[in-house]
C-alpha cells in the first residue's frame, strides 16, 4: 500500500497534468516545484513508485490519469 506523501505526489502529477496538459518534464517540474522537492527526486519516486506498486488497482488508477508516454 501506498504510503499518503505518495500517494499525494501521484495524485499531483495527475492533477497537475489535467490542468496543463504538459508535457513529463514541465509536469514533474511543476510538481517538484510546488512540493519543494528536485525533479530528480520527482522522477526517483515515480519510478519507485512503479515498481513497487505497478500492479496495484490504485496505483493503476492514479497513473491512468497520466499519458501512457509518459516513463513512470
């Protein structure tokens, strides 16, 4: 299970996408910015993220929300 400040990065990048329909660097640079975290560290959790929980329904459900060309 998705621990909450994860879960929150997730949904932020999905919201974020939403309303700008960026593409994945200026996404995650917006959601880094507004989380006072690096891209970098953006980009190291997403991919976590996917591997940890890539065949979780919610993880799914979240990452649906993002464009498949996007890397994680």
């Amino acid at each position: 299970m998705m621990n909450d400040r994860d879960r929150e990065l997730l949904t932020g990048m999905g919201n974020c996408y939403e309303a700008c329909h960026e593409d994945f660097e200026s996404t995650v640079g917006m959601v880094s910015s507004s989380r006072r975290r690096t891209s970098d560290e953006v980009k190291q959790t997403l991919a976590r993220l996917r591997m940890e929980f890539g065949r979780d329904p919610e993880y799914q459900a979240l990452r649906g929300r993002l464009p498949a060309e996007f890397p994680f």
